[in-house]
C-alpha cells in the first residue's frame, strides 16, 4: 500500500490587503473636484460612489477624483486589480457663492 499526499500554493493567491490613501475623508464644495492618492495595491483600480447624486468618482492611475454633485454624505469605494479595497469618506457642502455686486 502506498499513499501519495500532495500539497501545493497557489501564486495567483494573494492575501487581502485593505487599500490606504493619503486621506481617508474628502470635505468638497458642489462642482469642485478633491484627489485622493491610492498609497498602496496593484493598478488598475476602480472606484465606486455610494450614491451618484452626491458626488461622482472617476479614477486616473492611482489618483480617485471625486466631484461634489449635491450637498450631503456618502462613499468611495475603491478597489484594485485583486480586488483588495478601501473607503473613503465623503462629504459634500454648498458650493461657495459669489457676492452679487448691487
């Protein structure tokens, strides 16, 4: 009788890692635009609003641009090409308004 046990890793396994950025909350006036820098992962990344109608994301290597849409709260969240990913905090305030001159 002879047995055989066989044990292997697997490379494409990678721990989970939780993404970090250079802040982890966003304060941005409607229509103004804030950047938030992904420290560490593996490009590409995407990112993801809680809620559109507060602010919209768009993401530029591992730069996440978020745009103030309407004031209030919500969510980014992030992910990288292993799926690994981060939130960040956003809060969104009345656009600052010009003095009308009289």
């Amino acid at each position: 009788l002879v047995a055989f046990t066989f044990v292997s890793c697997d490379d494409d396994e990678k721990t989970e890692v939780a993404l970090k950025f250079n802040k982890a909350t966003v304060e941005v006036a409607v229509g103004a635009t804030d950047t938030v820098t992904v420290n560490n992962g593996t490009s590409p990344f995407t990112a993801t609003s809680g809620d559109t109608e507060k602010a919209t994301v768009t993401v530029a290597n591992n730069k996440i641009l978020i745009k103030g849409v309407e004031e209030g709260t919500t969510t980014v969240t992030v992910k990288d090409k292993y799926n690994n990913s981060g939130v960040i905090n956003v809060k969104v305030t009345a656009a600052e308004e010009e003095e009308e001159e009289a």
